[in-house]
C-alpha cells in the first residue's frame, strides 16, 4: 500500500448513491487510493451515474467527454462508470467511450479491488450482475477513520413495486433487504467513529424485512427500536417509503421512538386516482390521505415532504388540479416535482405524451404552490425552540451549521466545539434556506 494514488468520485442522484460512494471509496483506499476533490490530477476517476430521469446518460457522456483532456494528459488515468446508468448501458458505455476502463453495476462493488487487478493489467473490466451476495459484506473498512456527525446507512435496495415510470426495478433489481446484526454492526461501528444521527436508506426502506439474529425477518419499526438502544446514537431517520408499506409499528414508533425524528418523506406522485392507477401505484389520493392522518395522529409535529410527477402520459387538466388540491390538503414542509420522463423499458414511455410545454406550464405552477407552502412552513419556525445536531462551520467567522429534528438548516453563533453535539436553538429569523437561531 503507498496511499499516494488519487481518487475522485462524482457522484449523481440518489442518497443511496452517496452511500455507495462512500463504500466504493473506502473499497479502493484498501488498494492505496486517497480521495480528493477535483479531477485534476487524479490517478482514478469514478462516475457514480443515476438513469432515474431525462438525459443522465447524455450527462455522464458529456462529463466523460470534458475529461478526455485529463486522459490525454495522463494515458495513466483510470476512468470507470458505476450507478445505475452503467447497469442501464453497460457495454455501450465503453463502445461509445472507448477510455472508459471499467463499468460496474450498483449490485456489485464488492468485485471492485478483483476488477482494479484487471485494470492493474492493462485490461477493462466490465461487471453488471446481479449476484446473491451482499455488495457491502465484502467491503474493507477503515474502522479507525473518524466520520462527521451523519451518515447514511443502506438497509434495504431495489423495488418490487414496478411504477410504470419508473427505471428503479430495473437498474436496482429486487427487493434485498441486508441483515438485521450486520446492519446494527455498522450502526455501533459508525457511531463509535464519531456519527451521531444516521439516515437508513432504501429505494423502498419501508418495505425492509431483513433476516433478524435468531431467525425470523425483522421490520422496519423493529430494526429502529432496536438501533434507537445504541448509547451514542441520538437520531435516526429513514427514506425513501411507499404509502403502502407504512405498517402500523412504524406509524406507533413516529409517536413512542424518542430517536426517531419527526420527519418523514413520503411520496404519493399524483393526486389523480385515474393517473395513480395509471402509474401502477395501488393506492388512491384518498387513502394517502388516511394514511397522513394516522401518522400525524402519532406524531402531530411531523414535517411531511414528497414527490410529485406533472405531465404523466393522460394527464389532464382535472388530474393536474386534483394534485394541487391534494398538495393544498396536506401541507408540506418540503416536496419534489419533476417533469414525467419517458425512460426506455419502461411502460409509460410506450404511452402517448403530454404535450411538453403544458407539462412545464404544470411544473411550474406545482413548484410555486410547493415553494410557498415550504416558504410558510419554514417562517412557522421563527419564535419556536428547536433541537439542533451541528454538522460544520457556517460561511460566516463564527458560525456553526447544523439541522433541527424537521431537517431545517440552522445556523447560529457559536463554537466549532459545538459540531457533533444537540443543542436547543431558539430560532430568530427565517432565511432564504435556512433558519437562524441563537442557543439556549
Ligand atoms: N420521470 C419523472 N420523475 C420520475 N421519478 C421517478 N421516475 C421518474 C420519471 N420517469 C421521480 C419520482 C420518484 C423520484 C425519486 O423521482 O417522483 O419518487
Ligand atoms: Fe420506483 Fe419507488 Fe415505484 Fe419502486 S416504489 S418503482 S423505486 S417509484
């Protein structure tokens, strides 16, 4: 190990892929790889793709096209390509690009230091199964390397639920759910290097059914009542959910968890019955609306956030106005919307087309409705007391940033001592993106 080569890893999309990122890194740091923030000068560059909406593959061309410079520059330079675009693609990556050296899918970076020997060689390398294995239980780890405040941590991957937009069941594969003691393993390891609030992550994270310690599959609400226990371990929260796989035992822990923050994304895409069906969803604009009842019975200061797709194939006027309506019923504290996106593969994209420009006079018009709610629920703040975990220096001297229970950024005048710690804040001001607040 010489711990002299550079690595940089851009990553695109998802949370998970941030995690991922992170596992990859750690991955090949085994192999002597350091980590750094610019292409420039790097012995390896790693592009972390998303294929969920329009163009991520012309993106990750155009991005390999700027870095062609850096190829000529240095014939050395190792280039790969991992995420979901490279399970999308494969092949056609390193045909069209040909100085792409290595390809590999999200279900298989444990085969990473195996491929980096083929790279060592002179060789490409090119993986995009989908093995039985666990991806992280083969993944060195540092265990010494201090970690900042928050992490994620994957608990659950892929989808079995088949939206009719929707590349994840394809690029993700099926649902796997990772092991309940290999999950809290992590959680202890994590927390000892000094992470303080973690986030469990899934495509469907609701719908975790891991095999538990002594047999049996364990749920989401057990695996965090259990995590909650880790002394050192202050806030959990999870994402992404689907409507349908919010199970009574998570709803009871959004009341009874003390760990468990009053935050929960969960998105219902349409308003439109007739659009929701369309989307292959399985649940009515009404029944998420039970659902939010129920929940917010358990937890009445949850801070609720979403997405939304305008402009689905037979979207009309009326389907629009029932989101708007539902978006108006619910009251986010933060939401999503996106232009629908044909994506090859997929069922929609086969579907006759809403005319583009209405779709964006409709995305338009969600985001101002969305913006003004968020805008609302955020100056809401201002006079209430909130609980801060500080994360790193603001941009002003003097300055710490950090997040409230309802995943506000917060910042107020302190010491850096304070990151890594939970203060109370009184927040004073509500700002563009953030709120300012001054400890108690
Ligand atoms: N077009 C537009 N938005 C999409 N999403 C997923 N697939 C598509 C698509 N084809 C959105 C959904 C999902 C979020 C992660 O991305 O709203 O919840
Ligand atoms: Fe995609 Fe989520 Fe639907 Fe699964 S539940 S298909 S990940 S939108």
């Amino acid at each position: 190990m010489t711990g002299t080569k550079k690595l940089y890893v851009k990553t695109y999309g998802c949370q998970m892929n941030v995690y991922d990122s992170e596992r990859m890194a750690e991955a090949l740091g085994a192999d002597g790889y350091e980590q750094v923030d610019t292409p420039e000068g790097a012995d390896m560059i790693l592009l972390n793709t998303c294929h969920i909406r329009e163009k991520a593959a012309e993106k990750v061309y155009s991005e390999l096209g700027r870095l062609k410079p850096l190829r000529e520059a240095n014939p050395d330079l190792k280039i790969g390509v991992a995420g979901c675009v490279a399970q999308a693609e494969g092949e056609e990556i390193m045909r069209r690009q040909p100085m792409v050296d290595l390809v590999v899918g999200p279900q298989t970076y444990h085969r990473l230091p195996k491929m980096m020997e083929a790279l060592g060689r002179g060789e490409k390398a090119l993986d995009t199964d989908f093995p039985e294995e666990d991806k992280f239980a083969h993944l060195p780890k540092d265990r010494r390397a201090k970690r900042g405040p928050t992490a994620f941590l994957t608990v659950q991957e892929g989808c079995d639920k088949f939206c009719s937009f929707c590349v994840v069941p394809y690029t993700r594969g099926a649902e796997v759910s990772r092991p309940v003691e290999r999950l809290l393993r992590e959680a202890r390891d994590l927390v000892e290097r000094g992470v303080r609030e973690i986030t469990l992550l899934g495509q469907n994270v609701n719908a975790y059914h891991g095999a538990g310690p002594e047999g049996g599959e364990w749920g989401l609400a057990r695996l965090i009542r259990t995590m909650a226990a880790i002394d050192g371990l202050e806030r959990i929260r999870f994402t992404t959910s689907h409507p349908n796989d919010m199970e009574d035992d998570l709803i009871a822990a959004h009341g009874d968890c003390d760990k468990l923050m009053p935050y929960l994304h969960l998105p219902v895409q349409s308003g439109s019955d007739r659009i929701l069906k369309a989307m292959n969803r399985k649940h009515t604009a009404g029944g998420y609306i039970r659902l939010i009842e129920r929940i917010r019975a358990a937890r009445p200061d949850l801070a609720l956030s979403g997405d939304f797709i305008v402009g689905f194939p037979g979207e009309t006027e009326a389907d629009f106005q029932a989101t708007l309506d539902l978006v108006a019923e619910v009251g986010y504290a933060s939401a999503y919307s996106f232009k629908y996106s044909p994506r090859p593969g997929t069922p929609a994209a086969e579907r006759a087309q809403v005319d583009p420009a209405e779709a964006d006079d409709r995305l338009q018009r969600l985001q101002a409705l969305i913006t003004s709610q968020q805008r609302a629920a955020q100056d809401a703040m201002v006079g209430r007391r909130v609980s801060v975990l500080f994360e790193k220096p603001g941009r002003m001297p003097g300055q710490v940033v950090g997040k409230s229970e309802y995943l506000h950024a917060v910042h107020v005048q302190g010491d850096a001592d304070l990151i890594g710690r939970i203060a109370a804040v009184d927040v004073v001001e509500s700002g563009p993106n953030s709120l300012a607040g001054l400890l108690v």
